[in-house]
C-alpha cells in the first residue's frame, strides 16, 4: 500500500460528494486538503488554461508544470509568458534527460512517427513520475467527452501509475464550457485554437481538423493513438491504493 494522507474510502467519498460540484469548488477542496503537496500539470491546453485562471483567484502558490518536451509548438511556449505577465504564476518546465538533438542522435533519428508511444514514454512520462516525485496529489484539465479512457476517469482518483491522488475539476465540462469560460473571463489562450487545432500537443504528432472532425482527431492522426499514456487509467491490485 502506498502511504499517503487520504485513504480509498476517502477518494470514493470525495469523487461522490464533488461529482456534481463546480471546478472551483474542487480546486478549493484539492488545495485544502493536500497543501503544499499539490501539483498541476499542463499543455497549455484551453481547459489547462481556465484552470491557471482559477487556481490564481483560490490559490496561486500551487506549483504549476509543463512538460517540455522539446517539441512543443513555438506558440505553446509563448502562451507560458502571457499567463506569467497576466497571473503572476511562472509555470515551471520539466524537461527530459537529454535534448531533441541528443535523443535523436540516440536513435538515430526522431521516433514520433516510427515509435510514437515510445517517444512519449521518454520525454513525457518518465519526466513526469519525476515531476510528481514527493506530492500526494495532481491537478489535470482532461474532459470525460474527449476520449474513452478519461471517459472512464472519476473527480478524484487513485492514479495508479504515478502513485498519487488525480483531480480532474472540468471532468464534466463540455467543450462549449471551456470556450465559454475563457471569453467571459478574456482569458489568454493558444492562438493554434483559432487555426484549426483544437487539441495541440508535440508539433509533429498534431495536425489541423477540418469542421465537424473530433477535436482529437489531429493527434497523431492516421494512427489508432489518441492518448500519450498520461491519462490512461491503470488498475492496482484490489483496485485501490
């Protein structure tokens, strides 16, 4: 069992309770329960995006990071100083061991499209079990419309693969809430948005979407990939912690 302050019992009566619960009032929860040993990770999405915009009204010392994976799109990295300049909040970047160029030399050349979950593996997921290191819970921004593994996701959730607590607060918001939050509240967001990208992740694994397509169906497109591995769900034994 892997110790942390909250129990199973304590999850499953938190997941109940807060199903029906506006974000902010999950966010206070998460932070009024775990402290300082809450994280937020984020792509910069515009879900991750309303998430900054609350997290500096409830509490804007919660450490916030993105994982840098080397191949990000110019405008995500430029959307990281807007929400710096309008929040205050300067989220950090975790990067891989070794750079683009290190690891394509590594393997000879770049692996997104000949061993794609591979290369998420190294320069997404191990960086982030690094990330999470010490805290007892994480923040995420999914949507349960988005995929059928994050259909599958609860508010509050024991993240088996990284051994911590996972909130997911705009689990039930749709993607009409999102936009509709962030023009009421003029909050910064990607310009890819406005271009036809309305799930951006690593510049060669992400491709425009014509109208009426899925919003992810510009992820790794042409492949059955839709998920970098962060919010598949795993299931201990026992199904617990």
């Amino acid at each position: 069992m892997v110790e942390t302050k909250i129990t199973a019992e304590e999850i499953a009566d938190a997941n109940q309770q807060l199903a029906d619960a506006p974000a902010e009032t999950i966010l206070r929860w998460s932070v009024q329960t775990f402290g300082d040993k809450l994280t937020m990770a984020t792509a910069f999405g515009a879900e991750g995006c309303c998430l900054i915009h609350m997290l500096a009204d409830i509490d804007p010392s919660v450490r916030i990071f993105n994982l840098d994976t080397g191949y990000q799109f110019a405008e995500t990295l430029e959307l990281r100083e807007r929400i710096k300049e309008r929040y205050g909040i300067e989220v950090e970047y975790i990067r891989p061991e070794t750079t683009v160029a290190e690891y394509e030399a590594e393997h000879g050349g770049p692996l997104y499209h000949i061993r794609p979950d591979q290369c998420c593996h190294d320069r997404k997921l191990q960086p982030l079990r690094q990330a999470v290191a010490g805290y007892d819970a994480w923040i995420s921004a999914i949507r349960r419309d988005q995929t059928s593994h994050r259909a599958a996701a609860g508010i509050v959730q024991w993240d088996a693969k990284f051994n911590l607590v996972k909130v997911n607060p705009l689990l039930s918001w749709t993607r009409k809430d999102v936009w509709s939050f962030i023009l009421k509240h003029e909050i910064p967001y990607n310009p890819l948005h406005d271009r036809g990208y309305p799930s951006i992740g690593c510049w060669p694994c992400t491709e425009a979407v014509s109208n009426g397509q899925d919003e992810r169906a510009g992820r790794w497109a042409g492949t059955m990939k839709k998920e970098c591995g962060l919010h598949v769900i795993e299931v201990q034994d026992g199904g617990g912690i």
